[in-house]
C-alpha cells in the first residue's frame, strides 16, 4: 500500500501541475477547453490528499 500511495501522490502532482499549465495556457490564448484542463486540479489535489493519506497509514517499517 507504501508503493500505491506514492504512485497516487506522484500522479496526483503531475494531473495538478499540467492541468493549471495547459489550462492557463488555453484559456489565455483564447482556447475553447480550457474547463477541461483547469478541472484535473481538483481531481489532482484529492489524488495528492490520497496518496499522501495512504503513504503515512502504511508507512514502511
């Protein structure tokens, strides 16, 4: 469960960090699905809250 919850952090930072690059991006230069990609930074943000969860209730030891 360790490695499952640094996978689910790890991707949890990746879907936050493009999702608010691309995003931004878009909507600045007038793209048309530019909700689409600012809405993987909530989805982000609870992956990150998961994984960070679930790495600290099953710490390696």
């Amino acid at each position: 469960m360790h490695t499952l919850g640094v996978i689910t952090t790890l991707l949890g930072l990746i879907l936050s960090i493009v999702g608010l690059i691309v995003g931004f991006w878009k909507m600045l230069n007038g793209g048309e699905h530019a909700e689409v990609w600012l809405a993987l930074v909530p989805l982000g943000f609870v992956g990150l809250l998961l994984g960070v969860t679930l790495t600290q209730i099953f710490r390696k030891q």
